[in-house]
C-alpha cells in the first residue's frame, strides 16, 4: 500500500514511501520521475529497492515551502 505525503520538520520536508508489483514497475516510476525533475529542475531526495520507492522533497535553501514545492508534490503524486 502506498503511504501519503507526511510532514516532517527539523528540517521541513515531505516524505512518502510508493510500493510497487515489481521492479519495472519501479525502473518506469523512476525514469518518468527523472523526465518530471530535468523539466522542473526540482530533484527530490530518493532511495528505493527492487519495488518501492523513498522520497522527500525539501524546500530550497533557506526558504520554506511554498506553492513550487507543493506543486512538484502534485506532479509527482500524477505519475503514479
């Protein structure tokens, strides 16, 4: 099961773990999530295994999140 987006503070961030059948599904995931980051020029912080996927997105720094961030949250949530 897919978690939502929760935040964390010290420092700010959105996490999410997204749980996939297998691991091309995961390699698909990862690739469309490389295309939506070079577009935006916005790279979350990822770790995955064979079928699930780590993410946290931070504001920049020295800011705080914002519309930016919370719609690359969005866009994110659309790939999947």
């Amino acid at each position: 099961m897919n978690q939502p987006w929760t935040q964390r503070s010290r420092p700010d961030r959105f996490e999410r773990r997204v749980e996939f059948d297998d691991y091309e599904a995961t390699r698909v995931f990862l690739e469309r999530l490389n295309d939506l980051s070079d577009r935006l020029d916005k790279f979350p912080d990822i770790s995955f295994g064979r079928t699930y996927v780590n993410l946290t997105v931070r504001p920049e720094e020295g800011q705080v999140f914002g519309e930016a961030e919370q719609s690359f949250i969005a866009e994110i949530d659309e790939l999947l």
